[in-house]
C-alpha cells in the first residue's frame, strides 16, 4: 500500500510530472502558473508551508491531495479547515483505494474539510465515503442584452426567435438604477476590511473567514486572473464590497461576481452593490452577469435585482470535525455564504 506524506519541495518535479499525466498539458502549464502563489503565499498556511499530501510506493510518487488552508467561521466557531484540490492518482494505480486513503488523511488533519466544484471521479468518491453534501451551489444570472439569452444547444433560428422575444423584457431588466450610497474603486483591502469581516462573522453559519489578509492574497496577488474591488460606503464606514471580473466565453462576454460581502439585512447595500456590478457590466459590454451565491437573504436580493436561477454543477461537500453542530445542520444552508470565490474554482 502506498505511504502518506507530507509534501517538501524535493517532490516539486514529480508532482507536475503526474499531474501533465492526469490533467494534460495545458491545465498543468495553467497549475504552474499559478502554484507558488495557490499553495506557498496563501496567508493561512499553518506553519507557512504548504498543506499537501503525496501518497508515495517507495520512491515513486502515484497520487497526492493539495489543500487550501482557510479559517471557516461554523456554527458560531472558527476551525481550521481547508478546500480540497488538484487531487489526482497515477492513471495505472486509480480505483485501487489510494484516493481514499488521501481524502481520509486530509481529512484526520483539519477541523473542516471542504470541495467545490467537482470532477465526477472525485465526487463519486465523497459520496462513496459519505461526506456531507450540501451543494450545488446555486448559480443565477442576469441578462442584459439580447444575447444574454441564447444557448450553444438550441439551432440559431431558435436563440434569434428567442433573443427577439425576450428583448423587451430584457430591456426592463437591465435598465440603469441609482446608487443610494457612495461606490469606489479599490487597490487593496485595508485593514477595515477584517474589522467588517469581525463585525458580520456571526451573521453566517458558514462563511470563510474574510479578512484583509485572505482577500488581498485571494483577489489583489491572484497571478492567473484580474479582478476589480469596489467598496460600499456610508459616511466614512465600510458597508460592503464586491470583486468581480469581466470575460469572453464562447456565446458572448460574461461579467462574474466572484465574491461580495454586506451585511445580509441590509437590502439598499446588496442592491447598491448590484446596481454598480450592472452598471460596471454594461461598460465592459457584458451580455449577462453571473454569481453563485448560496445564502437565501442574497439570493433574494438578487432575485429582486433581474437574476433569475439557472441549472448549476458547482458541487459542493463539506465534513467539519469537532464541533457540536444540530442534526438538520447540513440541510439547512440558508445562512451559509459561499460563492465562486471560494476554493480555486475561478480559474
Ligand atoms: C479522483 C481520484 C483521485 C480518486 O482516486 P482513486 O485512487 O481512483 O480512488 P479510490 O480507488 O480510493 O476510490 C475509487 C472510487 O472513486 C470513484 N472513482 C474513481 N475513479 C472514477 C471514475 N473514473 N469514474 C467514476 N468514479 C470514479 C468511485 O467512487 C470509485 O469507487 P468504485 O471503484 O467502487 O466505483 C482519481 O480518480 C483521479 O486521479 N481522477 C482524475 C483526476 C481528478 O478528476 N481529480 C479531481 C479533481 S476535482
């Protein structure tokens, strides 16, 4: 049987040997990219090193599971806990017990074990070992333009009837509205950002803890990606923020609200939040805007605000450790705040 490791930098070679084999050449020149920043910066790394686990026979190395350290505020706790990724084990040694044997270390180790976004295999294998599954997270989008509404699978005089149709209504939707509070831009989180993270923690049963430290790393110092940060203020107070980026898909350009924080019973701030999210989405030419978003107060506000929910595969499992949490804790998310933020799903 294969032994269970911690990862050290000597490893560095084989692991992006397997992981060409796994995932193919171009998502492991895309990895690469991206590692240093993914797995040695990230701001809650326990100890400053990396939390991954390779499983080894001799000196071959046939599997490893890496991890995203993240404090998670739970059930009015915080625990160390981590998002799950780039698991993958050697093609010739899959199905042979080695993934599970990775999934259950990783999971002895930390207070709260979290997967977003899964391969089939892998979500197979949670299911098969009976990790708690709360997702999908719910995606809804908001149309703005007549070809916010067409679709790669219906024949094109379909999505040209369809975009005819819905262009009235979509023209509603998307009409501009006022702010009703100040906007900005910003460069960096400042240290009032973990304030307003401390001040709203309780609202959540189940939010990543979202101070300045995790979000800088996260939206600022990301290598792969570029997002913009805009601030919520009433007087001189932050009241919220929003990060977002604009993108070209193949049916035509996507904005995507990435991660957003308010306090969820202050409906004028979510909506102000969203109102310059449109605003800045129809200035980058989107024909739609997107957000996964869990918690039922946001999702109301977006509901108000012209998104509608769509068919979502963002799974989502979660199995927190030692912590006395009520028997329905799993069923009822409605105050648990994920997004497409969270894990590396945004990539
Ligand atoms: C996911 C993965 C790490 C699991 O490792 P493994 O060593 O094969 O897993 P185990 O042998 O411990 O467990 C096998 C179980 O995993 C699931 N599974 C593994 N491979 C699967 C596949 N190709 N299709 C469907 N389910 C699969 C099944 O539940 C399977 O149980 P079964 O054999 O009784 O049907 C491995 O399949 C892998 O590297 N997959 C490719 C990379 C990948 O998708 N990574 C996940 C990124 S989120």
């Amino acid at each position: 049987m294969a032994d269970i490791v911690r990862y050290t930098p000597d490893d560095r070679r084989a692991v992006d040997a397997l992981y060409r084999r796994v995932f193919g050449n171009d998502s492991a020149d895309a990895s690469r990219l991206r590692w240093e920043w993914q797995y040695r910066h990230n701001p809650n790394n326990p100890g400053g090193t990396p939390v991954i686990w390779i499983a080894r026979e001799g000196n071959t190395l046939v599997g490893q599971y890496a991890t995203m350290p993240v404090r998670l505020q739970v059930h009015g706790r915080e625990v160390e806990a981590s998002w799950g990724m780039d698991v993958m084990v050697a093609p010739e040694r899959q199905r042979q017990g080695i993934g599970e044997v990775l999934f259950r270390t990783w999971d002895r180790n930390v207070g709260a074990s979290l997967g977003l976004g899964l391969s089939q295999s892998s979500h197979r294998l949670f299911r098969k070992l009976h990790w708690p599954e709360p997702g999908p997270i719910p995606c809804l989008v908001k149309p703005l333009t007549r070809r916010a509404i067409n679709r790669a699978s219906w024949p094109e005089p379909v999505n040209r009837l369809v975009s005819a149709l819905t262009l009235p209504f979509v023209k509603v939707i998307a009409r501009s509205r006022p702010l009703r509070a100040e906007m900005a831009i910003v460069r960096r989180f400042a240290p009032e950002f973990t304030a307003f993270w401390d001040k709203l923690a309780p609202h959540f049963e189940f939010a990543v803890r979202r101070d300045a430290a995790y979000l800088n790393w996260k939206y600022v110092e990301a290598p792969h990606v570029r997002y913009v940060v805009a601030a919520l203020r009433r007087g001189a107070e932050l009241q919220g923020y929003v990060v977002y980026r604009h993108l070209q898909e193949p049916r035509g350009r996507v904005t995507t609200l990435v991660d957003f924080l308010v306090d969820p019973d202050d409906e004028a701030g979510m909506k102000t939040l969203l109102r310059w999210v449109d605003r800045e989405a129809r200035a980058a030419d989107s024909d739609k805007i997107r957000v996964f978003c869990l918690h039922e107060g946001y999702r109301r506000v977006l509901r108000r605000s012209g998104y509608f929910q769509v068919k979502s595969t963002m799974e989502f499992t979660v199995k927190v450790n030692g912590v006395d949490l009520p028997p329905t804790f799993y069923e009822d998310t409605l105050g648990w705040h994920v997004t497409l933020g969270d894990s590396d799903q945004d990539r």
